[in-house]
C-alpha cells in the first residue's frame, strides 16, 4: 500500500517532466530561459530516485538485500548517476551538444550529473521518509 504512493508520486513526476519537455520543445523554452535544463535535469533526478527506490522497496529481487535508508538513497544515487551519464553521452551522439567547446561542455555536463544527482537524492529520502513513517 505504503510503495503504491511511491510509485504515484513518480508517475506524476513523469508526467510533469513530459509536459514540460514538451512545452520547452515546441516553445524553445530550453533556449530563450536559462535555468529550464536546470529544472529539467532536477526533475529527472527526483523522477529517478522515486521510480527506483520504488523498485528498490517493492521488487522481490532486492527483498533478501534488506536495505536500510541509508544504503535505499545511495544505490539510487549511483543509479541517477549511471543514467545521467548516459543521458550526457546520448547528448554528444544525438549532437545536442559539442564537447568541442570544452569549457561549456564540462560546466553544463557536471552541472547536469550534479543536479540529476540532487533530484534523485530528494527523490529517494522522500521515499524513505513514506516508506518509514507509514510502516
């Protein structure tokens, strides 16, 4: 009962992210304000470490694992990070980017690996929290 409001909150997540990026898509909204990528790559991030900590607490794989809170946030982490960095090289291949221009390249990449990185943390506590507090 307690994993399905984990699992709402990350569709409902999903679902703002996939609004938004299609609003910023067909407005260039990703170009004309400057922090959109900023709340975008949050937003993942917090989309992520709902979705897996849900994973994380309801599939019967992890059961046996039996993760405290602690360990529930960093294996989520290290997941968000995973994926960011994926993201980051499919932004390179689909040439979104230019590692070329190393300076910009580098900035946004960290930035974007660290804000991932928050948005999944915030994500995966949240889950913590509900998880904890209504068990």
């Amino acid at each position: 009962m307690f994993k399905n409001r984990i699992f709402i909150a990350s569709n409902i997540v999903l679902i703002l992210v996939a609004v938004l990026h299609f609003l910023a898509s067909g407005y260039d909204l990703y170009f004309y304000i400057w922090w959109f990528d900023t709340l975008m790559h949050f937003l993942g991030g917090l989309w992520i470490g709902l979705l897996f900590s849900w994973i994380f607490f309801s599939s019967p794989m992890f059961n046996h694992w039996k993760l405290s809170g602690g360990r529930t946030v960093l294996l989520v982490v290290i997941t968000a990070l995973i994926i960011g960095a994926g993201w980051e090289v499919f932004e390179v291949l689909a040439r979104i980017m230019d590692p070329s221009d190393t300076i910009y390249y580098t900035f946004d990449t960290f930035k974007d690996l660290l804000l991932d990185t928050s948005g999944s943390c915030v994500g995966a506590i949240i889950s913590v929290l509900i998880m904890k507090r209504l068990s």
